[in-house]
C-alpha cells in the first residue's frame, strides 16, 4: 500500500506539476527515440503526420518532432540532424489549462526575454545552452519547448552550399 502512494505522488508530480531541466521526464532531444517516448508518456496517440506525432495527455497535448533519417539531407528539421530515424528532435508541451510560473520554480534571469511582436502579452523565454522555450502568458506558461541544447550543435547537418 505505502508502495503504490508513493508511486501514485510520484506520477502526480510528473506528469501535473512539470519540473524544469535539460530533459522532460527523461527524453532527452537528439537522444531519445519515440519508443522512449511513447513508454514514459504512456499516452493516447491522437495522430502522426509524417515525423510529426501529437498526443493527448489528461492536462497537456505533447507535440513531437522525430528524426526522418541519418542521411543529412538538410531539406527540413527531420533530415538536418546526423541522429537515427526516430530519435526525438524535439519536444512541445502544450498545457492545456496555462500553468502559474510558480510551479517551475525556474530563475528567469537566465534567460533571454522576447516579447512576441505581432500577439500581444505572449513573452518568449529561451536558454540556448540546454535547449529550452518557455511560452508565457502574464504570469502563466502555455508551452513548454525542448529543442537541442548547445553542446549537441555537432550532431547538426552541415549546411547545403
């Protein structure tokens, strides 16, 4: 019994309350796969659409971009990465209900501020070196965005001449 509560505040806190790192509950952009994914989120998959793959959590969508294939053939974001077919590029969680700021207990200092020019209120957080977007709204999230972080630059495409 104390067993499963701990598992069951565990889960809470994973999947409700998000905690800000250099990953998402283990998934890591350039080195995680979608069956990493798939069996940490455990959720429903509402569609895919090409390297494309949303699903539906009960009080987020998590939108995620994979890997086409290792070709480096530099057409698009699925095919500008040297990683395998289906290694995580990226990582989107929408919430659906914003998220007070308070629940990251994240210093916002150390990272750069841009307001959005065309949709007023919306405020744009980003630390490059570990590879994190913040969507906020006032004092809300809306989004939460992890992309490459600095250090795995070298796995990028050279660039088509």
């Amino acid at each position: 019994m104390k067993k499963s509560l701990i598992i069951s505040v565990w889960l809470i806190f994973a999947f409700v309350i998000p905690v800000l790192s250099k990953d998402w509950l283990g998934i890591v952009p350039l080195h995680s796969t979608r069956e990493d994914l798939e069996r940490v989120i455990k959720a429903k998959l509402v569609r895919c659409g090409g390297n494309a793959c949303l699903y539906d959590l009960a009080d987020k969508t998590v939108f995620a971009l994979y890997a086409a294939e290792p070709t480096c053939r530099n057409d698009d974001a699925t095919t500008s990465w040297n990683v395998p077919a289906n290694t995580v590029i990226e990582i989107t969680i929408h919430f659906k209900t914003p998220q007070p700021q308070s629940v990251l207990n994240i210093d916002l200092a150390k990272y750069e501020r841009v307001e959005d020019k065309e949709l007023r209120g919306l405020v744009y957080f980003y630390n490059y070196a570990d590879g994190i977007e913040i969507e906020t709204s006032g004092d809300t999230i809306r989004r939460l965005t992890y992309f490459h972080a600095e250090k795995d630059s070298h796995l990028r495409c050279p660039k088509k001449p």
